[in-house]
C-alpha cells in the first residue's frame, strides 16, 4: 500500500522561532509532485507549497520551504518566523496511481497539529 | 468567482436515513474527489472520479455511493449501511494536468443520531 506518514501528531512552536514538520511516502510514482497542506481552525484545507520531484532544488514559498530528499522518501516542511496565523493541522500529500495509471489520487498523512504560542 | 462549494455546512441526521452532501466546482476541473476527516486519522478518500460518468472506489467507499451525472457536479450519499457516517466530508476538485493542486470546499459536518 502507498502511505504518507507523519510521525508527528503535535507540535508547538514560539513566534518568530523555526519549526519543521516531517513527513515520508512512499509512492511508486516516476514523476510526481509532493503538497503541504494547511488546515485552520477555519477547517478549509490551503495548499502551502508543492515540490516537483525531479527538480534537485527545494521548494520555498515565502517563510514555507521544503528539505525534500527523494532516495529517503522524505519530505519535510520548515516555516521560519513562525506567526501566530500559522497556527492549524499540515497535511503532507504524495499522488498515488489511479485506475489508469495516472497520479490522479492524492494519499494524505494523518496530520500535524502545529501550535504557534506568543 | 472560481471555486469548489459544498452544502450544507452542517447536517443532522436520523439513523438509518440516506442523506446526500452537495459538491459543486465552476472550476471546469475533470477529477473530483470525496475525503471523510476525523480526528487523528487524516484524509481517507472514498469515492473519486476523473471524468463524468466514471468514478472509482477509494480507501472507504463501505456504505457510500457517489454519482458523476455533470462535470460541475459530485454527489456523495452516505447510505444507512455506513456503520458510523458521523464525520467531517471534504470535496475537492484537480485540474488533471501535471503538477496541479487539489482544490478543497468548506466541507460539511455530517452527525448522525
């Protein structure tokens, strides 16, 4: 089975501090792209940053960037000066093949809680 | 504006009643998909489709049942054999071309009593 795991069910942080988020899959994929997702208390789900995984250069988006090391499966995701409004569960999300072979299943891990106190 | 809208927020049900959640996306994306969140546990999908008049089972189809009648459109009903269909649905929708991000609504908070 392809599975996304994050090892890390909670997490907190201080404002302004850095914190990262791990996360593994295993895809049997050729080509794929990676996601973070973010999900407020709000519960809408906001992509933060994507990762193409032939691309050897990290993925950043802002204070948001990605420590993606493909031979180990692993993709974690660093927020850097931490802010309040960071607060919310990340999901880490690896495609998974379809019916036809195509990437067009996302498989999501279970979740970190991240916490940002002032 | 471009979007995924899932009604209604919130539902409340009998036991042993059907009841069908809303999707709809103008985002003219081919593959649509349904999550079912509950604490601890992530995103585990259960129905999807990449084009309409097809769909595909995924990791919880148990006591679902899905309909793909229009592209904008991506019914999911939660069926009485669904032995425990209190939760939180999320739908969401993919451009199918590579790279592309999955588009989320707000979701809907089923409970069952």
């Amino acid at each position: 089975a392809q599975t996304v795991t994050q090892s890390q069910p909670e997490m907190s942080v201080q404002e302004a501090e850095t914190v990262t988020l791990s996360c593994t899959y295993d895809t049997s994929e050729s080509n794929y792209y990676l996601f973070w997702y973010k999900q407020p208390p709000s519960r809408q789900m906001i992509l933060v940053i994507r990762q193409e995984a032939y691309k050897q250069q990290n993925a950043t988006e802002n204070r948001f960037s990605v420590n993606f090391q493909k031979a180990a499966k692993s993709f974690s995701l660093k927020i850097s000066d931490s802010q309040l409004g960071d607060t919310a569960m990340y999901f880490c999300a690896s495609p998974t093949s379809g019916s036809g072979g195509s990437n067009y299943k996302l498989t999501f891990g279970k979740g970190t809680l991240l916490t940002v106190n002032p | 504006d471009g979007g995924i809208t899932q009604s209604p927020k919130y539902l409340f049900r009998k036991e042993g009643q059907n009841v069908t959640l809303s999707c709809e996306q103008n985002l003219n994306h081919d593959a649509m998909y349904w999550y079912r969140q509950d604490p601890g546990q992530g995103l585990r999908l259960i129905y999807y489709s990449q084009i309409v008049n097809d769909f595909q089972k995924g990791d919880i189809a148990e006591g679902y049942s899905v309909s793909r009648e229009k592209k904008e459109s991506f019914p999911l009903t939660v069926t009485s054999a669904q032995k425990n269909p209190t939760a939180f649905y999320l739908c969401a929708s993919k451009d199918t071309g590579e790279g592309r991000e999955a588009f989320f609504g707000q979701g809907t908070r089923l409970t069952v009593v």
